[in-house]
C-alpha cells in the first residue's frame, strides 16, 4: 500500500483536531505549518 498526500490529510486534521482540543493556543501554530506546506505543495517545491 502507498501511502500519498491524500491519504494523510485525515488523519493530520484528525491529529491537529485533537491537539487543537487540549491545546488552544497550537492553533496558530497549525494552521500556520498547513498553510505553508499546501502552498509548498501548490508550487511543487514538495513533490
């Protein structure tokens, strides 16, 4: 089984869910590292 981008994504908002619940203030922190790893993904930077 392979495992790719669209595979992840779940379980990633599933973890960051869970994070976001216990920790408020990594909220910031979250949405700030997808951010920047879509938009790396959107310009092929990452592969």
């Amino acid at each position: 089984m392979t495992v790719g981008i669209a595979n992840l994504q779940p379980v990633v908002a599933l973890v960051a869910g869970i994070l976001i619940l216990f920790v408020p203030r990594l909220l910031n922190y979250i949405v700030a590292i997808y951010l920047i790893v879509i938009g790396l993904i959107g310009l092929n930077i990452i592969h």
